[in-house]
C-alpha cells in the first residue's frame, strides 16, 4: 500500500474506534495505531476487511500478548463477501450453479480467519449483528467431514446457531472475520 492509502485507512479506523468506544473500553487509540503502523501486513489485510464491506473495528486487546483483535462489525454480512459456499471441497462438489468462491478460500486470501461460534457469540454481545443475513462460521471437523458447516444471525432478540450443507450459497449468507495485530 502506498503512503497515503494507509493513511486513509488509519483515519477509517480511527474514526471507526472513535465511534464505537463500546466495543473496546479501555484500549487506547495510540496503541492500535502504533501496532498498525508497524505491520504492513495487517495494513493490507484490515483495506481487503473494508474494502470488502466489513467494517472492521478493535473489539478486544490480549493482556498476555498485547495483540489487539480487529473484527468485521457491518451490521450486515459483509456484502463483497456474500454467495460464497463453505470451503473449496464443497465448490469442487458442485456440478451446477457455482457460486464465485468459498468463504475458506477467501478468508485465507485476505488473512483472516473465520470467526468460530464463541467469537460470535461474543461480537453479539458489542451490538446486534446479521439482523437481515447470516454469517458462515469456522466449524468443527467432525461436522465439516460430515459435509455440514454452521452459520450465525441474530433473530428474534437472540443469536442463532445453525446448520447447513457446505455446497449451499444464499445471497444474504456471508462471513465475518478476525484478525489479531
């Protein structure tokens, strides 16, 4: 990234911080920033985050490592990251109507990892989250060898945990992503 593109995407997620201090009481903007500026790397995966339409934000700070943990807080599924099957396995399976991509494949291409049922479990505590979509979600092996992957949304009041073939693709299912800096 060049100079001035990192610098906007500092200020986006300053800005961003700034706003939504509930998700992340206590840690300090200097920090985040400091840690930003010296990981080009995350830089680079934190401008796929938003350019894909997640949001990213800081929701949490690891107090043994000091890492801090962005994660993708659209109120939605992000929407560059949506009509995607499972994982590649399932795209291979498919022998018509091929959705573009997998949701594996692309949380490895951009550097971060799907959230696991805990994580967003926990993001749902910080605002209510895919009132309108549903998120796919890391998922156990056993279920995974068993050709089902789990998904996540927020209904009703509370968050719900379900299940699916992991060759299904719907326009309003996405995933959401972590990344520790």
């Amino acid at each position: 990234m060049k100079k001035q593109e990192q610098d906007t995407l500092i200020q986006t997620l300053k800005t961003r911080f700034e706003k939504n201090l509930n998700r992340h009481p206590d840690i300090p903007w200097a920090e985040v920033q400091a840690k930003l500026e010296t990981n080009p790397n995350a830089l680079k995966t934190l401008q796929a985050m938003e350019a894909t339409g997640g949001e990213p934000d800081v929701i949490g700070l690891d107090p043994k490592t000091g890492a801090v943990t962005f994660c993708d807080c659209a109120k939605e599924s992000p929407t560059g990251r949506r009509s995607l099957c499972y994982d590649r396995a399932a795209l291979d399976a498919r022998k018509e109507n091929k959705p573009k991509g997998s949701a594996v494949e692309m949380a490895e291409e951009m550097g971060i990892a799907l959230l696991t049922e805990e994580q967003y479990q926990a993001l749902q505590t910080l605002g209510e989250f895919d009132a309108k979509t549903s998120s796919w979600l890391a998922t156990p092996p056993a279920l995974r060898a068993l050709d089902g992957a789990i998904f996540g949304d927020y209904r009703y009041g509370r968050v719900f945990i379900y299940h699916n073939g992991v060759q299904s693709y719907y326009a309003a299912r996405g995933f959401r992503g972590v990344l520790q800096v």
